[in-house]
C-alpha cells in the first residue's frame, strides 16, 4: 500500500512543476524573452527614475501579466500542435485568438508605460 504524500510535499512538487515551467519559457521561447528582456530594462529605469510605490505595484503587475499572457499563448500553440499537427483554419483561428489576446495587453501595457514614464522625462 502506498503511503499518500502530505499536503506540504503535494505543494512543493507544484512548485517545482511551475518553476520548471517558468525555466521552460525564458529558455525556449523568443517571445518570452524578448518580453523578459523588457521587463528587465524597464525594472532597472524604474530604479533610476525613482518609482513611488504605487507605480512599482502597477509595473510589476503589468511585466507579470504581459509574461503570463505569453505563457497561456504558448501552451495554447503546443496544445493546437499536438492536437492537429497539420495547418487547419479552426486551430489557426485559436491560435490567433490567442495571440490577439497578448497582443491587446501588449498595447495596454505601453499605454501604462507611457502614463507611468512621460511624465517622467517630459
């Protein structure tokens, strides 16, 4: 009989899941770094410019969402994938969906930058 795994150690597979994940998508995925690259860049200027607490609150909010949205936009291409390999209109239509998706985000979260850093430097 197999002695079933604690709550705790249930968690800290989870995490591992999800950093393993995490590890995954900044080393494979263009997209994603390119996005962390950003987030990176923007972080450190936020440091020179001096953010109140508030506009650190809404900018890491923004880099964690816009890196999120990436992630979901990935896995939803690798499910279409292996689910129908070859070119069809309806998985091509998810996967632009999708990509929509980040891309609507990606133009909020300039527009969110601007509002943030403009004033900054103008």
């Amino acid at each position: 009989m197999n002695k079933k795994e604690s709550f705790f150690i249930n968690r800290l597979k989870s995490v591992g899941y999800a950093l393993k994940g995490a590890w995954l998508l900044v080393k494979t995925e263009s997209s994603i770094k390119i996005q962390f690259t950003i987030g990176v860049i923007i972080t450190i200027i936020g440091f020179l410019v001096g953010l109140s607490p508030t506009e650190w609150m809404i900018q890491t909010l923004t880099i964690g969402l816009i890196l999120a949205l990436e992630g979901i936009n990935t896995a939803i291409e690798e499910m279409a994938n292996f689910v129908h390999p070859e070119f069809h209109p309806k998985i091509g239509l998810i996967k632009d969906l999708a990509a929509g998706a980040v891309f609507v985000f990606a133009l909020t979260a300039i527009i969110i930058g601007c509002i943030i850093y403009f004033p900054k430097f103008f």
